[in-house]
C-alpha cells in the first residue's frame, strides 16, 4: 500500500487511549478523500527504533500530522517531534515538497510549547465525532488538511468529472489502444459502441475514461495516468497539455509511470 502522510501522537495509539478515536476519525476523513494514512504504532515493521520508524516515515510520505488533545506533551514524544521538527528545517529538499508537519489540536486554543508554536495548527472541537463532523469551523479545518494533502500528492486524489473532460481533449489518434489497460473485460465491444455514440474523438475518450472511473478499484488520477503509460507511445497523448490543464507538474504525472 501507498501510504501519503503520517499520523503520530502523544500516546500508544494501538491501544485504547483518549486520542484513539480522534485519530480514527481523522484517518477516515483522510481516507474519505482518497488517501492513506501510515500510523507508527499500527503499522511500523519490528526490528526498528520507535525513532528511526518516524525518521524514515517522515522523509518518505511528506506530511506527518501531529494529533494532540492535551496541552502537555510527554518527554520522549517532545523530542520525537524536535528531531522530526529539525528534519524539516534543514532538510536538503529545496522544492514545495519538502517534508512538513502539521499539528492538530482538538480543543486546544494554544500550545504554549516552543517546540510546535512555530508552526500554524489546525484546531478542531468537539467531543464526540458528531461533533468533529458538524460545525462550520471544523469544516475550514478539514479543508485546510486536504489543501496539504493535495499540495503533496495532486495526483492521489479521485478523478473527477472535470478532471477527465480536461484530459479526454489531450488525447488524439488511437486512442482505442488504451481501452484494454483501462477495461478489464471487453474492452473491444466497449470501444464499438463508444463509436456509435459519438463521434467526436474527445468525446469517445471521455466516455472510455468515465467508464474506468466508474468500474476501477482505484479512481485516483496517478492510477489513471499509470495504466495510460501501458499503452506506449502509440496513443497521441499531450502529457505536457495536461499538466497544464489539471495544474500540477510534469514530473508528478512522470513519477506515476
């Protein structure tokens, strides 16, 4: 699995504790939007220190949220996170990607903790996840979460409707080839009766594009643009128009080759 962020705590999140079910919750809203989600204390290998597991997690998924529900932080986790803190600052990524932490308050107004004041926190009220769910301002929370999430990994999200209509126009002669790396089965039949549909060629490929979308385990569009990538060079495919029109970089879409 592809994990795209972090989720740590001041506690053993693997066992019954006052945090667990906030990050349960925040897991799932994170995984509502088609990403996943690597917690430590669930998911780290054995054989490897607790902080050489968020070393390595924080230089490889980008984004690590930190998830508090108290105003005191325990030694061992205020130096975890000085370490993953000091990874970040002097970090040799010079891009946006650059490795990044973002705390989550739960019904905390302020840290007073120098080891996280410098960094702008999400906050998020509520007791139960009813709570978390309805409020307006929790609502710009998740928003501002997402916002991260898709700064990091643009391509992880579902494709949208609008985000195959742009794509569908990059798209030019034999575009048929790509059928049977997108529809698992009959794929030929439903490139035939997408050409007695339609008649225009960006229209046909939204319509063979759709119908992934609608049948495929995983809508994301760096899975799309993978099983794209099968088909070679023999379909007209305008990577760098598409780039352009779905406003991430060339190289994102490169990586999911």
């Amino acid at each position: 699995m592809a994990y795209h962020c972090n989720i740590i705590a001041d506690g053993d999140i693997s066992k019954q504790s006052e945090i667990l079910p906030f990050v349960q919750f925040l897991e799932r809203k994170i995984n509502g939007w088609g990403y996943n989600c690597y917690i430590p204390d669930r998911d780290f290998p054995p054989g490897m220190s607790i902080f050489e597991q968020h070393s390595k997690m924080h230089s490889e998924n980008k984004v690590t949220f930190v998830a508090l529900t108290s105003t005191s932080i325990s030694g061992n986790f205020r130096y975890m996170i000085e370490m993953l803190l000091n990874y970040q600052l002097h970090s040799s990524h010079s891009d946006i990607k650059r490795p990044t932490l973002v705390p989550v308050y739960l019904n905390i107004d302020h840290l007073n903790h120098p080891v996280l004041d410098v960094i702008k926190p999400v906050r998020i009220y509520g007791s139960k996840e009813d709570e978390w769910e309805d409020s307006d301002s929790n609502s710009r929370a998740f928003s501002q979460l997402r916002e991260v999430l898709m700064k990091y990994h643009p391509l992880a999200k579902p494709a949208s409707k609008e985000d195959l209509s742009n794509i569908s126009e990059c798209i030019g002669s034999n575009w048929e080839m790509l059928a049977p790396f997108l529809i698992e089965s009959n794929s030929t039949a439903t490139v035939e009766h997408i050409k007695e549909v339609y008649e225009v060629t960006s229209q046909r490929v939204y319509a063979l594009l759709n119908k992934w979308r609608t049948e495929t385990d995983d809508p994301s569009l760096a899975h799309l643009f993978h099983s794209m990538y099968q088909a070679g060079t023999s379909v007209t495919i305008d990577w760098y128009k598409i780039a352009y029109k779905l406003k991430v970089s060339i190289q994102d879409i490169q990586a999911s080759h």
